[in-house]
C-alpha cells in the first residue's frame, strides 16, 4: 500500500449537478483516457407503511469510513488499470430526488472503468460505517437497509 493519507469524501447535504459537471469536464485535458464510468445515487420516495421517504439523513463513523474508503480505494487500483477514481458521499440531510452518492472511475479503456466502478459502488454499500434514516411524511423515520 502506498504511503498516501486517506481523501475526505464526505460532503454534506446533496452534491450538485454543477459539482459533477464541473468534476467530469476536469478531465477532458487528460488525452490518456479513453472512458469513464460514473455511479449517482439518488435518493429515492419509497413507500413505506403508507408513507413516502422525503429524505434520507446520512451519518458516518468518518474516520472508519474514511480509513476503509482508501483501503477500497488502493484494493481497486491494484486490479484495475485506472487513470484515476473520485468518491464523494453526502452526510446530513439529503431530500428525495437528491443525489447522495457520485463514484467517477477513468481508465485508458472503458472495460476496467466500468468493471472498477461497479465493484467500488458494491464494495461502498457493503463496507463503509455510513447509514441512512430514512426521513417519513409526518416526521416517522425508519434506518435504511442497504441493498
């Protein structure tokens, strides 16, 4: 493993189109790669017993999370020939229709940059101390499952 420090990939409330524009066109310079592949996850207005989801409230363990992120982070490097990989994780309160959650891979091929985003994502769900309440009409609440 390298001897890098782990990013902060926590942002708080949504993170913005504009935000992710803005991260996309930044690699347009970058002639070496030839595809990328992104993730977005948006909260969504589930119904549960009746009631829609408005919002998802996300809490973190931020230094377990953090430290896990660049374990994941390095592990993906290490099987995958990425140019590079930017993570970004809401924390707080996210409204249905939102996104939450922005995993951006590039690679000189599409094939890694896909396959490398996929596992991140898979790996970010499974493994990181983040979790959801899920914000009921009505001011209900449930704590999300992830799935």
């Amino acid at each position: 493993m390298s001897e890098r420090k782990p990013k902060n990939i926590f942002k708080q409330g949504a993170i913005d189109a504009s935000f992710i524009g803005d991260s996309i066109a930044k690699h347009a310079s970058n002639t070496r790669i030839g595809g990328h592949s992104i993730f977005l996850g948006q909260v969504r207005a589930d119904e549960i017993n009746g009631k829609a989801v408005v919002a998802i409230e996300y809490t973190a363990y931020e230094e377990m999370a953090l430290q896990k992120m660049f374990e994941i982070r390095e592990a993906i490097f290490a099987k995958y020939p990425l140019t590079c990989m930017h993570v970004y994780h809401s924390l707080g309160t996210v409204k249905a229709g939102e996104i939450c959650l922005f995993v951006f891979t590039s690679s000189a091929h599409r094939k890694p940059a896909i396959d490398a985003c996929t596992e991140c994502v898979e790996r970010i769900k499974a493994e990181l101390p983040v979790w959801g309440k899920e914000i009921l009409e009505g001011e209900d609440y449930q704590w999300k499952q992830n799935i």
